[in-house]
C-alpha cells in the first residue's frame, strides 16, 4: 500500500472468467470431497460429524458415507473401495482437492501423492486431477453435492450411532439424492446411471488393506509427557 500510494500505482483488479463446462461422456470423471456439520445427538448436544462424498459428472449419481471422527488415510480408501461397488466401477477420472489425506504438494502439474494413496492409486490405475488451492469453482458439482447433504440430510436430523446414520444416509440417496429431477439435466440421476454404469471400469478383486500399526514402536512415556 505505502509504495503504491508513493508511487501512484494504480490497483488493477482482475476478473476471473466463467463458462459452462460441457457435459462429459458417461464413464469420464467422478468428483470427490470432503464435508463435516454439527448435529444433535439424543442428549441434545452438539455432535460434529465428516463425511466424504462422491459424484458421477454425467449422470449426477451420487454416494455418501459418513465418520464420527476425522479422515484418516485408510479410512478415505475403504470409503472408495465401498463408492466403487456402489457406482458399478471406476471412472476414468477423479478429481479432487489438495487434500492432506491424498496429496502431500503439487507444482506445475508434477503430483506427490502420500505413500498409502500413491499404492492404492497404482492398483485401481484411475487418472487423477487435483484441482488448485481456494478453487472450489473448478468442481462445482460436488460442492453442490456437500451442500445438499448438509441442507437436505442431515440437517434437523437426530444423531444415535454412525451405523444407523449411514442405513439412513443411504436410503436418503435411493429416495431423494440420486431420485430426485436434477435441475440442470431435468433427468433422475438413477435412470441415467443405469445407462452409465456400463461405460465404468469394473472393479476388479478386493484391495487388501495393510494393518496401519504394524511398524508402530513401543514407548515408555515419563510423568512430564516426555516420550
């Protein structure tokens, strides 16, 4: 501030521009992210909740499944294994944010995906596209998807235990998200699915998930919290 008021330069605001992002072919792309909301649990208190959610970019098929807790690597891939049988198979492109949990950096296109990521990546051989940092703009039809969840789902619902939350998240997919008209394609996601669903990759065998605590090292902790 203090050099352009010396100087006499001008600030110049830059205008992002939009356009509508063509329709993509069935089987292209699904679209990943992460959403967390505060409900009530029986008691009457507050009960923070996280959630990852999937959509198919043609058909508008989407998948939910929630945690009580924070993501943990591990958890995000057992939830892609679970999204992957529930879609009918893999696009051939997922698109996501930089993420902790999936991606450690990005520069100039080059991605360094974390360790459990990377091999879990290898073996279901998906294309990825991480969008840049601050751009929710760039998947617009996931963070609708966070939204409706948010709004449609779970807000003015009673929280009890996860597994009940989840049987109810499901059978609000198959009644409303995924039956409802979508107001862009004037179509039900669940008819155009059944069409799309043949044009996805077939989930092949079942991924084996390692034992996180098998390299964990034992610790002696002294009474001033000094491991």
């Amino acid at each position: 501030n203090e050099l352009r008021d010396r100087y006499h330069i001008p600030k110049v605001l830059t205008q992002r521009t939009y356009a509508t992002v063509p329709e993509l072919p069935m089987g292209k792309q699904v679209q990943v992210d992460f959403g967390q909301t505060v409900v009530k649990n029986k008691d009457g208190h507050n009960k923070r909740l996280y959630f990852i959610a999937f959509i198919l970019s043609h058909s508008r098929y989407k998948y939910a499944e929630w945690l009580d807790r924070p993501f943990r690597t591990a958890d995000v891939i057992r939830m892609h294994e679970s999204a992957f049988h529930y879609l009918g198979g893999i696009s051939e492109e997922i698109v996501y944010d930089q993420d902790a949990l999936l991606a450690v950096s990005e520069n100039a296109g080059d991605l360094i995906m974390t360790a459990e990521f990377t091999k879990y990546h290898q073996t279901r051989q998906f294309n990825i596209y991480l969008c840049r940092k601050s751009d929710p703009e760039s998947k617009g039809k996931i963070e609708q998807v966070v939204k409706f969840i948010k709004n449609n789902f779970s807000k003015n619902r009673v929280f009890d235990n996860i597994t009940d939350w989840n049987q109810s998240c499901h059978a609000w997919l198959k009644r409303t998200g995924n039956y409802k008209v979508h107001h862009n394609t004037k179509k039900r996601p669940s008819e155009v699915h059944a069409l799309e669903k043949q044009h996805l990759k077939k989930v092949s065998g079942t991924y084996i998930f390692e034992n996180m605590l098998a390299s964990s090292i034992t610790r002696s902790i002294q009474k001033d919290n000094v491991i």
